[in-house]
C-alpha cells in the first residue's frame, strides 16, 4: 500500500478515530485487497510506510463484497461494479477478507 | 469524417541494462538513505548482463520471442534463462551498462558526463563493433577525465558517481550550482531518457530503411520533465532525440499523459499526417529511470535478482498509405471524458465499447487486445497484481455482460485475445505499445488482422486533478491503396 496513502489514513484515524471509520477497499484483485486489509489492520508488511508496526485494526470491506452490494442501489452497482464482480470473486474476497476483520 | 490513410510501417525496442544505478532509483535511493536497506544487501540481488539478456520477457520486448511462444515457456521466467538467445533482435536490442555509459558520453553536449581514461579506451573499442554507433560518435568520447578528477567532482562538486561492476568509472555533473532542476541526479535522469530515446530511434530509421532527413516530426512521449527552474518541465526531448539520430529535417515536441502519453501521441502522430501537415512522423519514448528497483523490495523479499534493472525504449515509425502496411483506423479512436468516472468499467467503456460500437464491431471481432503489459514477475512480489491479466479478465467480462461469450468462456477469451505481460515497469513504455512490433509482423503474416491498443495513464499522481486518463486505437490490416 503506497507510502501517502497509509500516511492519509493514519492522519484520518488520528482525527475522527478508529471506532469511527471503516475501510472499503477497491483493488482489482484478491492479493491487492488482502495486502491493504493487513496494512489497515495489522500494520505495513513491509515496514517502510507510516503504518509500519502500526496496528489501526480498522474493518476492511472490499466493495464488491456482499456486505457492501446490499447497500448500493442496484443501478450503481450495474453502473460502476457488476463487469468486476465478474473479474474478482466476491466470494473468494470474503473469505480473504474475513480474517482481518476477525483479527481487529 | 477522417482523411487519408495513414500506416505504421516500422516498430523499434530497446532495453539498457543498468544493475549499477539501480542505487539511483528512486525507491532504492530513498530506502538506502534511510538505512532500511544495505546497499551491499542489494548488490547482492543484481544480475549479470548475461542474465538480462537471457530473460524471457527481456526476449519478447527485442522481438526474438513471440507473445504466443512466450505463453508456453516454463516460469519462474527468471530461474528459466534462454541462454541461446542474443542481445539483438528484430526490434532493437538488449544494450549492456558500459556502452550505455558511452553512450551518455557521446550525445552529452553540456559537459555532463566525466569517464576515466582507461575506461573510456576500452569502451572505444568496444562501441567500434557497435552497428548503430560510428567512428564520428566515437571521436565524441574524447581520452576521457583523469580519475583523481573524477573523485574530486564526486567529493567537493556534488557530482554522482558512476559505477560499473562495482567499480568506480566516471561521474554525473551538475548543471549549475544551485537550481534543483539541474541537480547531477536530475541529468542523469533527463540524460537516461534522451540517450535510449536516440538508440531506439536510430534502430527505428535503419529497421525501416528510411533515410532519416525524411522525417518531418518527432512527437517524444517521454516520461521526464526537462526544463530549468523557470519552465521545469518545459521539454522539448523530441527534437533533442531527433538531432543526434540525425532527423535533420524534422522538428518535434512532447505529447505526454503519464503511461497514456505514447498512444496519445501515436494518434496525435496520424492525425498530423492524415490531415495533410508531414509525411514521416516518429513517435519515441525514451527510459524512465526513476522507476528502475521500484518493487526491488518485493524481489529481495523473494530472493529473487531485482528485475527492474532495465531501462526501456520504443520508437514507431507512421507515415502515409503505402498501401501494405497495417493502417490506424482514425474513424474511431477511444478517448476517456472528463465527465467518463473512474472505475475500470467506464475506462473500458471509453476505451474498448464506444469505440468499436462508432466501427460496427463487437469486442469479438477484435483478435488481440494489447492492454498494460507489465511483466507480472515483477509486480506480483510486491502485491502490485498481474495487470495485464486483470485488464484482459476486465475486457472479458464484457464481453460476457454484452451476451458475445459465454460466461464459462472467460479463459478462454483471454488465452485467445490476451498474452501474458512481458514489458519492463517502466509507465509510457509498458502501456499496450510492447505489442506493437509483434502485431505489425502478425499482420503482415496474415495471422491477424487486427488489433486494439489500449492505455490508462494515473493522472491523480500529480495532485492536479483525481482523473484518470485512458486512450486507444484500432491498428488495421490494409486492404491496399485507396
């Protein structure tokens, strides 16, 4: 996850807190969308960003999740989401995606 | 509503191995400094020039494998080497640091670049059997700067040092003393970029056996912003290329949108000539040296050499109806509206859907897709994903939503219409053009008769705008002379 954007998100959580945000998540794929989960929850695996040994363990969603479809009109998701649901498993994102939220 | 034809009669690629400045780029430079690397670690990650040469991907890029055949080699591509391939191929070739430093040398006009004597002999030597560099180049390279020079410009002047092997061989001035445009690390950037730019382009001229006072324009889609500190970025990078590849006759500027910039310029090229202003346009796009070692983390993480170590460089020669060569169908080009969003379905949609719909065309009757080919070994250490794949599944899906494929025939639509990705990480240059080559000797075989290119270019990156940008075109066979 590039180095600004984990600066952005530490400055957010510092600001409204932690118990006041969630992180959706927009990755074209499973291994992209884990990797941000980890650096949001657990911290920066590879410990050169902001949020390196930094744990926020905010809940991650990717957007194309089940969760996150119920609360989308049915003409956005066809707009924006329905051709990626067909790209990236929504299932496979839940199942990838579920142990960090365990975790935080 | 479009005018005459117009064709690409030629292709060129380059790549310069540069295992010694990968210390320079950008991401490694900044972890060194910070003393989360140790630059020792990471020399310990570079690969010899024999290794570079022998890369799959490195093969695919010069032409002497094709996307298909490249499909079916054995990965890991790095721990699977082709050791019978050459450095040169029917694009361009693979060129080591030495001649490169040369190289630098001899189109530097400003006093930039300082190499030791013994150094500079031999690589006089060396360069002599070099089919694109002549003894009037040659004499360019001088007797070269005593070493007790070089190591106090280095030391007092704040020039770069330049290694190779490890060995100290030369140096990187600066162009003032205080403007932070014209830093010795900011010339080596600009340097890099002009010097590929240049070796590509006369690869371009002889491949296309065109004598070089014919081109009209040059239009540069470089990624790098020259220019001092009252106009940084100001460029112009085409015309500078096109002075030592000898386009005497040409003029040029810079077309640039991030990655997007060489598609861009390759229609802006057309247009210029469709509508009647040149006849010979080249559009170059020299190395990006700022992003060499970007994902080198990811690599040494995964014990692997650091495979971003290679600059790129692509040229492309189009010129009017010569009625055999695949023609760029201007009746439809794809643009990506301001007003368009974001997400990869509108860019598509801009991109892919719009603009066949104008032809009467389905996505089917496209037979390749050439999409952002990054080669996915270097980027999926870093968790950067496979892109060229996610853009290939992207076109797929629809297809499938259109009702042109089944949705059980996804792989199977892009094992047909996609390739794996085979280009260095190196934005404008990885951005569809790699394919370029291959589809133009594909064509001309009768084994296709088309194909669409299509960029994407991260406009949000300069904090101007959160727009993304996307372009493409539809390279045709010719049905012959209007």
């Amino acid at each position: 996850m590039d180095q600004e954007y984990q600066a952005t998100v530490k400055k957010l959580v510092e600001e409204h807190g932690a118990d006041n945000l969630m992180m959706i998540i927009g990755a074209p794929d499973v291994e992209g969308a884990e990797l941000v989960a980890e650096t949001v929850t657990e911290g920066d695996p590879s410990y050169a960003g902001p949020l390196a040994g930094v744990s926020l363990g905010l809940p991650v969603y990717h957007v194309l999740e089940p969760a996150i479809r119920a609360e989308i009109s049915e003409d956005l998701y066809k707009e924006h989401l329905e051709m990626m649901a067909m790209v990236i498993d929504p299932q496979e994102l839940e199942t990838a995606l579920s142990k960090y939220r365990k975790k935080s | 509503m479009t005018g005459p034809k117009v064709v690409i009669k030629q292709a060129a690629y380059i790549l310069a191995h540069v295992p010694d400045l990968v210390r320079y780029g950008s991401k490694p430079e900044r972890e060194i400094a910070a003393g989360r690397t140790e630059l020792a670690e990471l020399e310990k990650h570079l690969r010899s020039f024999d290794d570079a040469v022998a890369y799959p991907p490195n093969q695919v890029f010069i032409g002497n494998i094709s996307p298909d055949d490249y499909a079916d080699l054995q990965e890991p591509w790095h721990e699977n080497l082709l050791r019978d391939k050459a450095r040169y191929g029917p694009f361009g070739e693979i060129m080591p640091q030495d001649e490169l430093y040369g190289i630098m040398k001899i189109w530097d006009q400003f006093d930039l670049i300082d190499l030791s004597p013994s150094f500079t002999s031999a690589l006089n030597e060396q360069l002599a059997a070099h089919p694109l560099i002549t003894a009037k180049d040659r004499e360019r390279l001088g007797e070269g700067t005593p070493q007790e020079k070089i190591e106090k410009k280095v030391e007092k002047e704040k020039s770069l040092p330049l290694f190779h092997r490890g060995k100290l061989v030369g140096c990187i001035n600066r162009a003032h003393d205080n403007d932070a445009t014209l830093t010795a690390h900011v010339m080596l950037e600009n340097l890099l970029t002009k010097v590929t730019g240049i070796l590509v382009t006369r690869h371009l001229v002889r491949n296309a056996s065109i004598e070089p006072e014919k081109i009209d324009y040059l239009l540069s889609c470089s990624e790098e912003a020259v220019g001092d500190r009252y106009n940084r970025g100001g460029g112009n990078m085409a015309k500078a290329i096109g002075e030592e590849a000898h386009c005497v006759n040409a003029s040029g500027c810079d077309v640039k949108s991030f990655c997007a910039g060489t598609v861009l310029a390759i229609i802006h090229g057309a247009a210029l000539i469709s509508a009647g202003l040149f006849n010979e346009v080249i559009v170059v796009g020299g190395g990006s040296f700022s992003k060499i070692g970007m994902k080198f983390q990811g690599h040494m993480k995964h014990n692997m050499p650091i495979l971003e170590d290679v600059l790129g460089g692509i040229a492309i020669l189009l010129s009017t109806d010569d009625g055999a060569s695949p023609v760029v169908n201007l009746a439809s080009t794809g643009k990506h509206d301001i007003s368009a969003g974001a997400t990869a379905q509108a860019i598509y949609d801009a991109l892919v859907i719009d603009p066949l719909q104008k032809l009467e065309m389905k996505i089917t009757d496209v037979d390749k897709f050439a999409v952002e080919l990054h080669n996915p070994e270097v980027t999926l250490p870093m968790g950067s994903g496979n892109v060229p794949l996610t853009n290939y599944k992207t076109i797929a899906a629809m297809a499938a939503m259109r009702g042109e494929i089944g949705r059980e025939e996804l792989s199977e639509f892009i094992r047909l219409r996609g390739m794996p990705g085979f280009s260095p990480t190196q934005g404008h240059i990885a951005s569809a053009v790699p394919y370029l080559g291959h589809s133009l000797k594909l064509i001309a075989d009768g084994k296709i008769n088309n194909t669409l290119f299509a960029a994407k270019g991260s406009l949000f990156l300069g904090r101007m705008t959160h727009l993304a940008d996307g372009v493409s075109f539809l390279l045709e066979k010719n049905s012959g002379k209007d």
